[in-house]
C-alpha cells in the first residue's frame, strides 16, 4: 500500500484506479469458492463473464458484452476475430503509443490484421476512410488519443460517420474509447469525454475500454456492442489466453452494480476524487499542515492543478490545494517520504515537496499525517546530514 499524493487521480504506476469497499470485499469473498462458471438457477455450468455482461450491456446500452484482462487485450480480440487476415483502416492521426512502449500499429499487426493509415496528422474526414475502402477490408478503427492532445488546425470524422460509412460496405467499426467512462466527466468542471453509451448509440459494433481507469474498478477490458460483434469475439480462440479470472470478474461486478444503483459518485474513489470540492480540499490541506507544524514541520497550503490521470482527459486539469513542505532539498525529503511506512508518493515542484490532496481520500487523512510526521522525524534521528533536509516550523503560511 501506498498513499498518492501526487494528485494524478489514476497514476498509471501506483495501480491507477483505487478499488470501492464494496468491491474489495467482493473479491475478499470469491477468493474461495465461487460461482464463476456455475449457473446456481440452472445447476450447469455458465459462462464466466455472464453477469457482468449483462450489466455492461444494461448500462451502456448495448446488445452484449464481453470481459477480458486489459484494454489492449480487448482490442486485439476484436481485430482479431472481426478482421485477421484482412485490412484495418485507421487515421495516421490514431496512431498511438500508450504505456511501456507499446504501440496501436503493433498490436493490430499482433491480430494479423494489416494496417492501412488514411488522413494527415493533423486532419482526417469520412472521405479519406471512404476512399481507402476496398475488398480486402475488414474493419475500421477508431483509437482515443491517449496522454496527448491534439489542438489547432485539426479534423476528425465523427463516430457516426465511420459507423455509416462501415455499414454501408459491409466492415466493422471498431471505437477504442482508451480508459472510457460511464458518466459525465463534464459535470465536474472538467472536458466532455465521449461515454461508452455516446460510442454504442453513434453505431460502433464494438466499443472498447478499461475497467481500472474512469470506470473505478480492477484491471480489465471490457468489450460491448451489437451481438453478432461481441459473439465474433466470445467465441474466439483467443477469448480462452485473454479471460480475467475470478477475483477480477467479482471486483467488476461490484464496481459495476454501484454504477446502477446510481451511487459510483458517492462511493467509488475516482469519482469521489474528481468530484471533490476545492474548498473542502482546502479546509483537509489546512487541517494537515496544522498536525504537521504541531509536529515541528513547515507546512504551507498552496493552491495548485491536479490531473485526471490513466490517459483520460489530456491537457485537462482540476483546482486542488497541496500542503508544500519546506523550501530546500526536495528531493531528499521526497525519498524520506517513499521510505514511510506506508510510502507517500509526493511530487516535487517549486523546489518543495507537495502533498496534493485531491488524490488522497479523507479517510487517509490521518495515515498521511502519521507516515509524514514518521518519516521525517526519522530522518532527523538518523544523524545530522539528515536533520538538514527536515522541513523546520515557522517557514510556512496558509492560504
């Protein structure tokens, strides 16, 4: 366990998406026995994903879904099943690489699709796709633009367009959303993100995105859309190598039963996070700060911008207030703090150490404080070349 306070909400390297309570007790539960390809109405077997799909389908609106291990995975399956051996038209723009160095041109050349770019960087329009349709066409894809933004002199042809224009010839179109969401991302101050319903509705055949970024659940890709599609993909080879496994099917189903019940704003750590407010965010930074120069520490509440996160929502920030530590060897105090027990993942800016609190849920409050106070206090008790990089009181103010 780790706290982030590094006010990236789903910061792809400490896990991304914290879990719900409900879901971690979801998983505690099936780790025995459990009903995952059992049709306790039937007493015969069932299919592994057969709950979860059918809240995926009921909350995007889609005919059927299925649930693999990772995002990728989903779209390598959908290439794979809806176009192996045959042409994928994708705009140059869409070309992407997401983390670790993998790259969208790989993974379909993976699915033995072949790729056939159209467009510029920059601009692409339903007529360049058109004019790349032939008979050796299997699908077109469209692909999210992950950690990037693309602004200015730019053109892109709307879902609706390339789900028409596939119709018409016979293809598939196939929408990554990348990380996906179920909600309004624009109730919250922040960009309208296309939703998983806004890729069903414009005609995709299968619409594809993460369970553990925007949606609040575990590690997961999810795949919904018209049935033939998502039967193409069920019933594909691959669908056995690329199945989650029990523990992940029971967190997606409770994460996902919270999203019907209406309540995934209230209760799941990525919402509850996004939809923080600044002013409450402010009142925790100052509380905080006030333990820590309690404690000895310097400790000043700046205001500062956090980040969604997990490739969702490029370029797009949120107000957040952070309690900055010190005014010198940053650095040093960061790695004190990585140190603590459980480690504080900081960011370091304007030569001090901020604990940005948005990505900190209250209840973890009290834990942040004790590891903070717990690790410079040690680093102090180490010797005097430590004692210099403690943040000493009385060089801070609140704002």
């Amino acid at each position: 366990r780790v706290v982030n306070a590094t006010g990236v909400i789903l910061q792809t390297n400490l896990g991304r998406a914290p879990l719900g309570p409900r879901a971690i007790a979801a998983m505690t539960d099936a780790a025995g026995a459990a009903s995952v390809e059992y049709d306790l109405a039937a007493g015969k077997r069932g299919e592994r994903h057969g709950h979860a799909a059918r809240i995926l389908a009921d909350l995007s609106g889609a005919d059927d879904a299925v649930v693999v291990n990772n995002n990728a995975a989903a779209v390598l399956l959908a290439l794979a099943a809806l176009a192996a051996r045959k042409e994928v038209i994708v705009a140059r723009g869409e070309l992407v690489e997401i983390g670790g160095g993998f790259r969208i041109p790989d993974v379909l050349r993976r699915s033995g699709a072949r790729l056939v770019e159209v467009g510029t960087t920059n601009r692409t329009y339903a007529r360049d796709y058109a004019s790349a349709i032939g008979a050796r066409t299997g699908a077109i894809l469209r692909v999210h633009a992950s950690n990037f933004k693309i602004t200015g002199f730019v053109a892109r042809a709307e879902a609706g367009e390339l789900a028409a224009l596939a119709r018409e010839h016979g293809v598939a179109f196939i929408h990554d959303l990348g990380s996906g969401t179920l909600l309004d991302t624009a109730r919250h101050g922040l960009a309208r993100e296309e939703t998983v319903a806004d890729a069903v509705r414009a005609g995709a055949d299968v619409v594809t995105f993460s369970g553990d970024k925007l949606l609040g659940g575990p590690q997961a890709g999810l795949a919904v859309g018209r049935g033939p599609a998502i039967g193409a993909l069920r019933t594909h080879p691959l669908m056995r190598a690329l199945r989650p496994d029990k523990i992940t099917i029971a967190a997606l189903i409770a994460t996902l039963e919270t999203y019907r019940e209406g309540r995934a704003e209230s209760e799941l750590p990525v919402w509850r996070m996004i939809g923080a407010a600044p002013s409450a965010i402010a009142a925790r930074a100052r509380a905080i700060a006030e333990r820590l120069a309690a404690a000895g520490l310097a400790a000043e509440v700046v205001e500062t911008r956090s980040t969604v996160g997990g490739g969702a929502l490029p370029e797009e920030t949120q107000p957040s207030f952070a309690v900055a530590l010190g005014g010198g060897h940053a650095t040093r105090i960061a790695a004190a703090l990585r140190a603590a027990e459980p480690p504080v993942v900081a960011r370091v800016e304007d030569e001090r150490v901020a604990l940005d609190l948005r990505s900190v849920l209250p209840e973890d409050d009290e834990v942040l404080v004790r590891a903070v106070v717990g690790a410079l206090a040690k680093g102090e008790s180490d010797g005097a070349s430590h004692h210099e990089d403690r943040p000493r009181a009385g060089a801070g103010r609140s704002v």
